[in-house]
C-alpha cells in the first residue's frame, strides 16, 4: 500500500537542500516571515553591491 505525500520535498542531506528548506519553511511561519524578509533583503542587497563593485573592477 502506498500514501501520495502533497507538499514539497526538501533533501536536507544536502548542504544545499538543508538551507533552502530551513529558508522556505522559515517564510511559511508568520511569526519568522517578516524578520527573515528583511534579513534576506540586506543579504541580497550586500551581494548586489559586492557584484557592482567587481564589476568596476575588472
């Protein structure tokens, strides 16, 4: 007998896996979505200007 899961899979085996489910799980929660928004906007905007600043360089 087998059971259809729905929802999403996460291989947490691997390194990458496991970070995009802590982040996908982390903005399915109401209380962690706005913090983890926010976080991951600075992130995003410090990788952004790193990329502008290679850019010049080289």
């Amino acid at each position: 007998m087998a059971l259809e899961l729905k929802g999403d899979r996460y291989d947490i085996g691997d390194k990458f896996g496991y970070m995009k489910a802590i982040v996908e799980l982390g903005l399915q929660r109401d209380e962690l979505r706005p913090q983890l928004l926010a976080y991951l906007d600075i992130l995003l905007q410090k990788e952004l200007g790193k990329e502008k600043l290679r850019r010049r360089v080289v």
